[in-house]
C-alpha cells in the first residue's frame, strides 16, 4: 500500500480533487496510483459485481485482453464460445477468472478496459462511480476491518456449543402437508432449499400488501429487468459486504462510515407473503453455525417478531438472550466487550405488533425512550429500534426481513442495504419442483404443465405457491386414475384441487366436512376482512370450532409465548388459502344472505384485500371447480352460484363503458379477472359480445391480464377501438393477445415495447382473410429494419388498414424503401402513414 502513495501527492486528496473532471481521467488516475497489490485487492473486492456488470460486455472485453497478449487465442476462444451459447454468466466468470489468474498488468488492463466499456454497461458504470466517489478509502476500510473476526479463547467453547444449537435448530426443514399420516414431513435443509434470486435495491415500498396477480404483474416486470441485467443480484453471505453496503451512500456519508470505526452495518430484506423470508432465515443461520458464511461474525442471535409479540412486560437484550440460550449466563458481559463480533437478526417486522417509529425524535433525548445499555430495562421496541440505529452495541450488525408494506417503519432509520428476494428466476422453479419431487417422471411432468400455463407459471415465482401447485398437481400426473384433460388450469381450479386432496385424506374423520367447512370458512372471511391472519382459541371457540384431526388438514399450529408459557395458535398455511376457504363457505351455508351486495362491498374495498376473495367467489361458480368439491360437501348452493354469474355479469357491463381513470381501469380489469375464473362461456360471450370499445390505456400489464383480455375478445363480434398504449405488454402479452387482434377496427399499441418479435405477430393478423384492422398505431415500439418485410409482405395482402402509425422506430434506409414498395402495390389499401 506504501507505493501506491508514495506516486505524487496525497491519492485520497488527488481523488477528490478531479472529481470535477472527466469521469474517465478521474478514475484513469486512480488506477495509475494503485500498485499492484491494491488493484488485486479491487478486483477481488469487486469480482461478484463485476461478473454480472461486464457480462452484456464480455465478448468485447475479452477482445481487449487478447489484443494486450494478456490472454492467447485459445482462453479468448472458450470466452466467446460460453458467449455463443447464450452462457454469459459462465462467461463472465471465465474471464475474470483467467484475469485473477495473470499478472498484475492483465489486472490493470482489465480495469482500463472496463473504463472505455463503461457509457454502454450501466452496472458497470454505477461500479465505477463508486470507486471514484471513494477514493483510497476503500483500501483504508478493508485494512481496518481486517482479523475482526477472531475471538478469544475462553469464548471459544460457548460459541462452539451455541453453533451446534443453531445447527441442530436450522438442519431440519418442516413441509406441511395434505396427507393423513404424514402431516407434517421433515426434510434435510440442504436437500431441500432452492435458491432465490435476491436483488440489492427495492422496489416501490408502497405497493398493496396481497393481491396475487398484483404481485405476479409487479414481479413479472421486475423479472424481466432482471433478465435484461438491469437489477444487481446479491447473495446472502453478502449482505454484510462492503461494496454493497457503500453503492446507495454518497461520498460523505461514507467518509463519515469509515471515521466511525464502530458504525454497526444494518440490513434490510423485502419480499412478499411466502416469498421464503423466514425459510431464508434459517439457512442463513444454519450456514453460519456450519461455518460457510459471516466470518467477521463471532455470535449470531436470531429472533421472530411474531415471539416477541407475546412479551408483554420491560426486558433487556441480555434477558431477551437468555430466555433463547441459557447457556451463555454471565458470559454475555464479554459479549458486550466486541459488539463487531454479533449479529442480531429479526424476522417479520411486519408481524411486529408495537410501533417503531425512527422518526421519532423522543428516542434520542427522553430517557424513557432511550437504550444505549444491553443490561438496561425496556420494552422490545426500544431495543430492536437502539440496535437498528446503533446505538444500543454500537459496532454490530443487524438484518430485519419484512414485507414490503411495512418498510415505511424504516424509512428513516438507518440502513445500510435494501434488498429483495424476487423469488424463482427462469430455471429456479425447475429446480423447485425437482426437489419436491422424489419421482423426477412427475416433477418433470407437472413443471411442463406448470410453463405451460401462464398463470400458474407466473405464480411459480412465489415458493409458497409452488407448494401449493405441488401438492395440487402431483396426483394427477401420479395416479394413473387421473385424467389429463382434468389438470386444473385457472387459480381457483387448483385450490379447488388442494382442499379436494386435503378432504380426500381427512374427510373420514369427521361427520359433517361441510359444516366445519362452513365455520372455518365463516372465520377465514372474518380475518380477511379484518386482515388477521394469526387465530387464537378463543376465534376457534367464537365460530365453534373444535381442534382435530380434520381441522389439522386447513390449519397450521403454531406455538406462541405469553408470559412465558407456550399457547396455541392457528394459521392457514397461506393467506390464499385463507380467502379460499372464505370463498367457498359463500357456497356452503343453508341461509345465504344478499350476496349481490356482500361482493359488491369487497369490491369496493379500496385496498384491494378481497381481490383474490372475488376471484375464488367467481371461480367457484364453474362446474369444473365446484364438481371435486361437491363430491365430498355436497352440491353447493343453487342460489348463491346464480347470484354470482349475475354479479359478475352486471360489473363488468357496468365498468366496462367507464374506464376514465386509473382506479376503475385497475377494477374493471379485477373484475374480467373473475370472468376469466368462471371459464363460463355463455357467461362470457352473453356479457362481452355486444362490447365495441376497451380502454386499459397507461395502465400496466403483464402476460396474465392479456390472457384475460383475450378471454374477453374472442367472444366480441367487432371490436372498434382496442387501446393499449403504453401498457407495457411487450411481445410475451401480445402473444396472448395475438389470435384476437385481427378482430379490432382502431388498434392503439404505441410505447409497449414490442420488438421486432411483436411486429410479426402482428402482421400475421393483417394477413388474416378476416383481418378488420382499419388504424393501428405502433409509434415508439422499437422496431428495426429486420421486421420491415414481415410488415411489407402483409400489407400486400391486407384489405382493411387505412392509416398506421410507425412513428420513432429505428426502420432505417432499407426499411423504409421496403415500405414505399408495398405502398405501390395498388391492392395496398394505407391511405395514411406517419
């Protein structure tokens, strides 16, 4: 490190002093002042970013580092052979690799090279910047927090036993169920844990907390963010790391970091109900008691926020400690000596039911409110809050996961990295089902039915979901009884097909299935609509509800602290599961009241909490979905099923002609949602068939809402104004929508982002004998030359388009010279072109 400053002036003074200057002779001088050492040292700090920065850019760099003789043709080649493949990951890794492996001039090199490829790699910019922002700093920090990690003899023991505990507690995962003698089966964690795709930013921490298709629609886009290496993934071992926790500060904020040797690092990790959160959790401790992760961190504490709810008195972090682990006793105080050393981990913020408000100005100058003491009396939020903040063991780390609606708790405390598990990404669900499975024949089989239908598939992206798809689909595919024909193939079908096999299992071994049903249903309806999701005995008491064997197939047991003794709880394994059931009881009961008016109130909820409620309610009128259930509750109620079909029915004629804002965009599309459910053809096509006009204009959507919007135009006559621009459907919700097109007289598609991909399909509806097409407009959808004569060949043959919009497309020379050739045919009917 002395070479490097000994080049000149201070470098850290240097740094900032060209700050002002070209980004790139900035960053070039930084380079020239490290030695070789320190550009190692970069290179490794950097290496897991880097490989997903550089891989857009891995052919071209490769290139470079052949044409400095750093790498000889035959390394260069199995780059872009991996490239060929459409295998950049692998790529990527391959040449930082065979860079690590060189000398210190292939380093220098490498980070030169990745100068020049910055403007056109936005990751590998960011990477730049940060670097820039900080200087020599960065090498300041990692010889400061060197050798933190090793603990003193006398503490070994205890840390040997207090891992053995957590390992004991982790290795073991708990999968619920619908089957009668196994209710429960344990796996091995490392047998049994699919990997997720996690991200280091979040997303729009205002977002509804449950709707399904919501999620599946806000998922789906960040998805594809992903894919097109927008978002930076992060792997739990490390969220602790420096680079990630420096990339959201600015230059000051960092420097002042780096003076407060004893700052604390403090994480956050988002994702929605089921995404694996806690499953996340438990592998993190489980690898840290088996000693694969978190080296700098001596102890690990972990706590669920749904425990600490049940303490309902002052206590104090050592306590709080002890009550877990008695064995550490008096060997806390040491503890307390090395706070660098100790991570705290809270699971379920969301679940918390005190209020942690770090806007709070109180909790810095009231001392009530205030603790800076591990021994010091308090209640539970002040010591997650003084944790948090660092102030309470200032120096040690803390993660806290949380759904994203309650990250508005943190909004002002002060975290170092935001993260959030997407879910399964493109080949994790495989992996998913492959593991849940022991027959890989059935595992392959339902995942083919799973990628093949839309929805489902888009669900998969949830573990939770998967579960559920798993539990519902494997008969079919197991059992030779099962028809094929039958897979369930909408949302409610395959809940439908959960509660059948749950009944199937448990159903001997009660009298009346359908009464209980009833009353569990009755409580369900009563938590959705209170947004509880946690069922004490007493709510089992009020419905009149007794535990048993049957009740055991819906409900899960939870034990849960109060006052230090342990009672029993109730939840359904997932809250879809809960609105299914509530859905259901709407069928079940001998007196149903006015149900026009109960589904018209839900609907009106603003919120969006009986979202998917509608959905089952609609769903469960169809034969398909009620006939397994009947077999074992009896028919459903005649009555309330035709309230339903006529429900659905007048909202969507309602909603249909008023689609003037976001709001009843937003229903008017929960709502074809629920038409979609009853798969009710004469429902369907009865409602829709006189429809001339559907506005969803500025409103997102993904391949599942343009699955359902064709489920509404096949069965329109004519269509004569389709707007979605600027809808984002891209070329994956035209493909839905692709066989009903040709039906439309004004088709507005601008500022979707279709591709080339998305043109052909669209020619292909021109093409059509039938086609109805009279104006289309496509402006600003990216289009390039190489679709140009898909479109030109249509328009030879086309009878009805008159005026197309083309505008801000990249059709080049030859494209447009193509177009001025079709425009000559005198069968081309366009009368006007922009």
């Amino acid at each position: 490190m002395a070479e490097g400053s000994n080049r000149g002036e201070d470098p850290v003074s240097s740094t900032r002093k060209t700050m002002d200057e070209s980004p790139n002779s900035t960053i070039i001088e930084f380079l020239n002042n490290c030695n070789d050492y320190q550009l190692l040292q970069l290179t490794k700090l950097y290496r897991d970013r880097l490989e997903q920065a550089i891989e857009e850019g891995v052919e071209g760099l490769s290139l470079m580092l052949t044409g400095e003789d750093h790498f000889n043709g035959r390394e260069h080649q199995k780059v872009i052979e991996l490239v060929e493949k459409g295998n950049l990951v692998d790529s990527s890794k391959l040449l930082l690799n065979l860079v690590i492996e060189k000398g210190s001039q292939a380093h220098r090199t490498t980070w030169e090279s990745c100068v020049k490829m910055r403007h056109r790699l936005p990751k590998l910019d960011k990477i730049l910047k940060e670097i820039q922002e900080l200087g020599f700093h960065l090498f300041h920090q990692l010889n400061t927090t060197q050798d933190k990690s090793k603990i003193p003899n006398h503490l070994k023991d205890v840390q040997q036993r207090h891992k053995e505990t957590l390992r004991v507690q982790t290795e073991t995962l708990r999968v619920n169920t619908i089957l009668l003698k196994e209710r429960v089966k344990i796996f091995q964690l490392v047998h049994r844990y699919a990997e997720l795709t996690v991200i280091s930013t979040v997303r729009d921490r205002t977002l509804v907390e449950h709707e399904l298709l919501v999620r599946g629609r806000d998922h789906e886009e960040w998805r594809k963010k992903h894919l097109r290496r927008e978002l930076e993934k992060i792997r739990t071992d490390q969220l602790f790391q420096s680079v990630f926790l420096w990339r959201n500060k600015l230059f000051k904020e960092v420097q002042r970091m780096f003076q407060q040797v004893n700052s604390g690092r403090s994480a956050v990790v988002s994702g929605v109900p089921g995404i694996g959160k806690t499953t996340m959790v438990q592998k993190i401790v489980y690898d840290w008691a088996t000693g694969k992760i978190y080296p700098h961190c001596q102890f690990v504490f972990s706590f669920k926020f749904r425990d600490l709810n049940t303490i309902n008195c002052r206590i104090n972090l050592r306590n709080l400690i002890l009550d877990q682990y008695p064995y550490f006793g008096n060997i806390l105080r040491e503890l307390w000596k090395n706070p660098e050393g100790l991570l705290f981990i809270f699971d379920g913020l969301d679940e918390f039911k005190d209020s942690i408000d770090f806007a709070d100005n109180r909790r810095n100058t009231e001392p009530q409110f205030m603790c800076t003491d591990p021994e010091c009396w308090c209640e539970v939020s002040d010591i997650v809050y003084s944790l948090i903040q660092h102030k309470l063991l200032p120096g040690c780390s803390v993660l806290v996961t949380s759904r994203p609606t309650a990250l508005h708790l943190l909004e002002k405390a002060e975290i170092n990295v935001w993260a959030e598990i997407l879910g399964f990404v493109g080949d994790e669900r495989q992996e998913y089902f492959s593991k849940f499975f022991e027959d890989q024949a059935v595992a392959a089989a339902v995942f083919k039915h799973v990628e093949e239908n839309e929805i489902l598939y888009t669900m998969c992206y949830n573990p939770s979901y998967c579960l559920i798809v798993g539990l519902s689909l494997g008969p079919f595919f197991s059992q030779r009884d099962r028809k094929q024909q039958q897979v369930p193939r909408t949302i409610t079908q395959l809940y439908s097909y959960y509660i059948y096999n749950i009944l199937k299992n448990h159903a001997r071994d009660i009298e009346s299935p359908r009464d209980v049903l009833l009353k569990l249903g009755e409580m369900a309806f009563t938590g959705v609509s209170e947004k509880k999701i946690v069922f004490r005995n007493e709510d089992l008491i009020k419905f009149n509800l007794q535990p048993s064997q049957f009740l055991s197939g819906f409900l899960m047991e939870l034990l849960e602290r109060d006052d230090s003794v342990q009672s029993v709880v109730y939840t359904f394994p997932h809250l879809t599961i809960q609105e299914f059931v509530a859905a259901l009881a709407q069928f079940l009961t001998k007196e149903p009241g006015d149900t026009g008016k109960l589904l018209s109130e839900a609907h009106n909820k603003e919120d969006g909490r009986f979202a998917i409620f509608l959905h089952f309610v609609a769903g469960l009128s169809s034969p398909q979905s009620a006939r397994p259930l009947e077999e074992f509750l009896g028919p459903f109620i005649h009555q309330t099923t035709c309230k339903v079909i006529d429900w659905v029915m007048e909202k969507v004629k309602a909603q249909i002609p008023d689609t003037s804002s976001e709001i009843r965009k937003r229903k008017l599309l929960n709502t074809l949602h629920c038409l979609f459910e009853t798969q009710n053809k004469l429902l369907i096509q009865s409602t829709v068939e006189s429809v001339d006009s559907i506005k969803f204009n500025g409103l997102r959507l993904t391949p599942i809402d343009c699955v359902v919007l064709f489920n509404v135009i096949r069965f329109c006559d004519t269509i004569k104004h389709f707007d979605l621009r600027d809808c984002y459907i891209q070329c994956e919700g035209l493909q839905r929508l692709g066989p009903g097109l040709h039906k439309c007289q004004e088709l507005r598609l601008g500022r979707n982002k279709l591709g080339d991909s998305g043109l052909k399909i669209l020619s292909a509806a021109l093409r059509k004998p039938d086609c109805k097409i009279q104006k289309l407009e496509l402006d600003e959808s990216g289009f390039t030359v190489s679709c140009v004569k898909d479109l030109a060949d249509a328009l030879g043959v086309n009878r009805s388009l008159t005026d197309l919009n083309l505008g801000y497309n990249q059709l080049g020379d030859s494209g447009i010279k193509l177009l001025s050739s079709a425009l000559r045919n005198p069968d081309c009917k366009i009368q006007k072109l922009e």
